[in-house]
C-alpha cells in the first residue's frame, strides 16, 4: 500500500530542486494503472513547460525509490483557480474565499458544505454559510476545494 505521506517526503525535495512549491498530491489506484497528481506552484505561477520540468525530476526520484510497484501515470500540473486545499497554512492563505468542503463522515446529517473560510485555529476549521459558522476539525475534511473570488473587501 502507497501512502500520500511517504510519497509526499520523497517528492518535496525533487519539485523544491526546480524551483518549485509542491502544493499536494494525490494517489488514486484503480483498474490497471494507478494515477499519481502532483501540483506545485511558484511565485510565478505554472507553465506547461515548468509542469514538463518537474515531471521529469520526479519521475527519476520515482524511478531510483521506487516507492509504487506497478504501472502508474504521472501527472504534474499547477493546482488551478479551483485548487484543492492540503495544509492549515493553505487553509490561512485562502480565509475570505467561498470553498465546497466534503466530509469524511457527516456532520449534522451533511457531509457536503460550501460557505466561506472564516480561519483556521487550533486543528479547527471556520466555514461561515449564510449566518452560521461551523467550527469542523481539519482532519475529517475529505477535500476542499476554493469555488472563486473573495467578497470584495474580504482579502
């Protein structure tokens, strides 16, 4: 079993040798093949020529480790507008921003919400919907995505 922590550490230091901030991963297996994302940023953004770059440091780190047995595609790509959400210092850039977040288990009967990131402290996650804030502990958030621009005057 390939674990997202483990391939993580190995894959930091390759992208950070380019240049580049490895902004998440993710490891999906099913079928034949497995499927390896990789997203990184810059200061600068991402060009398809920078992803090309990357890919090929990371895959000869992949190649000599060896950490995934079997057939698998990589792909490298910046994490988009829409950007997937990883780490409480990730959650603190984007406070003032509308997210979709999903759930591990349900919290009050959902599992789905989208709101507004109000902060994050303590291992907690502040998502303001209409006039409610819910306080959601960060480790039984599945995914969170940003869906747009912050309210203006918001960030």
């Amino acid at each position: 079993m390939v674990r997202t922590a483990q391939l993580h550490a190995l894959i930091e230091p390759a992208v950070r040798a380019v240049g580049f901030q490895l902004w998440g991963l993710e490891y999906k297996t099913g079928g034949k093949t497995a499927l390896l994302q990789v997203f990184i940023d810059g200061p600068e953004g991402v060009s398809v020529e920078d992803c090309a770059r990357v890919s090929r440091q990371v895959s000869s780190v992949l190649d000599v480790d060896e950490p995934i047995r079997g057939e698998f595609t990589l792909e490298v790509s910046s994490p988009g507008l829409d950007r997937n959400l990883y780490t409480p210092e990730q959650y603190q850039l984007y406070i003032g921003y509308p997210v979709k977040l999903r759930l591990r288990y349900p919290f009050e009967g959902q599992r789905r919400f989208s709101g507004v990131l109000g902060g994050v402290d303590d291992g907690e996650v502040s998502l303001i919907v209409g006039d409610e804030e819910y306080l959601l502990p960060l480790e039984s958030i599945e995914r969170a995505n940003i869906v747009g621009q912050p309210a203006q005057g918001k960030a």
